[in-house]
C-alpha cells in the first residue's frame, strides 16, 4: 500500500481487525485489499486475486436483485460511493469464486483525507444468511 495516502492505509489496518468483510478502493475504484473475513465470504484469498481495477471486480461476482436480474453497477453500494463520494447501502446477490450464491447487505463509506480530499472508499458486507 505505499504510495497511498495514511487515511487509506489506516482503513487497511482497521480492516484487519474486523471480522466482518470489507472492501478497500482508491478514488478511481481500482481494488487495493480485502480483508480475511472477505476471502472467506468470496471464496478466494486477497494473495491470489491481487488488485483488480473496478470494472473487473464490479462484475466478477455477477451482483443480481432477489429475482436473478443483473444489477447495474451503479446500485452497487462501493461504486455508488466512488461516484458520488457518499454513503451508500444496498443488498443483492453475488456468487462467490467457488460458486455459491450469497445474499449479501453492503454499506460503503468514502474514506476523505485530512485535507478534504476524496482519498478512496471502503465497503464492509455480510451474508445476510449467517450468524454473526
């Protein structure tokens, strides 16, 4: 994470602590991290993805409404908040890297440095099936 600003590498490290997954962009969308807690829910570890600019990961899990639509990434709560720099929440269906179908919740907050400037956004999510 160097060469990003300490408000987003604070977000890493708070992400690191949760146990619920969180999502890390930087202010064009492209995915920095995803914490343990994410790995298990999608199914596939941070190591072996890697950062993934926002059209890749926006549609990777193929994001559906409760009928099976394909949701258009803008209701996407992280590129809501990359686009509009607000709060945003939203729940939907993804599949994971190892094909299970998860109901998800997400709410996606943008991460705004010292100085006011927009740095990036982060999302926590969580099946909306299990027990926390």
């Amino acid at each position: 994470m160097a060469g990003h600003a300490i408000e987003v590498i604070l977000s890493r490290q708070l992400a690191d602590s949760l146990n619920i997954p969180v999502f890390i962009v930087d202010p064009e969308g492209n995915l920095l991290f995803y914490n343990a807690p994410a790995e298990e829910l999608l199914g596939r570890r941070f190591e072996d993805t890697g950062e993934m600019p926002m059209e890749e990961w926006s549609t990777s899990f193929y994001p559906t409404d409760a009928d099976g639509t394909p949701i258009p990434s803008d209701k996407i709560p992280l590129v809501s908040s990359i686009k509009n720099q607000m709060p945003a929440h939203n729940n939907f269906w993804i599949n994971s890297f190892d094909g299970r179908s998860v109901n998800i919740s997400a709410t996606a907050i943008p991460i705004v440095g010292r100085a006011g400037k927009f740095v990036g956004a982060m999302a926590l999510f969580w099946d909306t099936e299990s027990k926390v």
